[in-house]
C-alpha cells in the first residue's frame, strides 16, 4: 500500500524522537499501534459480516438428484443390415404358381 522502506522508517522516528521527544515518542506508538490494532478487527468484523449476509441471500445447495441408470441395451435379434444393402423379400411364394393338373382317371 504504502512504498515505506526501513530508511524512510528510521527518518521517521527520528523526527519524531526530536519534536515529541523522549517521554512522548514511546506512549504515541503505543497509541498508534492500538489505532491500528482497532481498524483491523473492524476490518475483519465488516469482511465476515459482508461474506454471512452474502450467504444468506444465496439459496442453500442442495444435493444432486439421484440418477436412475436405464439397463443397458439388448443386442438385437437379428444383425443390423450392411449400409447400401438390399432388401430381399420374405421366404414363400413370389408369384401365383399355376396349378398342375394330371390326367389321372378319377375312381368310380
């Protein structure tokens, strides 16, 4: 946040040490300290209650539904035709076959 690196900390308490002097200085850190100390836990407080009230505007999970698993499939009765096959017709007669008639005598 702040770009403060360790000579600019030493100037810093320097210049302090020199305006407030010895008997200040140190309860003015403590001081700060507990300043600092307050705005975190105040920062922590308002995160967890921003996260419980973000949780309860969100609806509650609930569990997937179960998953009902179809059988598996039965092999077919008969393979499937090859692509690009013919059919061919059912077993039986194709056309009306012509009655054979044989000159036998017929009995008396």
């Amino acid at each position: 946040m702040f770009d403060i690196g360790f000579s600019e900390v030493v100037l810093i308490f320097g210049i302090g040490l020199v305006v407030l002097g010895p008997k200040r200085l140190p309860k003015l850190a403590a001081d700060i300290g507990r300043w600092a100390g307050r705005a975190r836990t105040m920062a922590r407080q308002l995160r967890t209650q921003l996260e419980q009230e973000i949780q309860l505007d969100e609806p509650p999970l609930r569990p997937p539904a179960p998953t009902i698993h179809a059988p598996p499939p039965t092999q077919p009765a008969t393979p499937p035709a090859a692509p690009f096959a013919t059919t061919t017709p059912p077993p039986g007669p194709t056309a009306p076959q012509a009655e054979v008639i044989r000159d036998e005598p017929k009995p008396e």
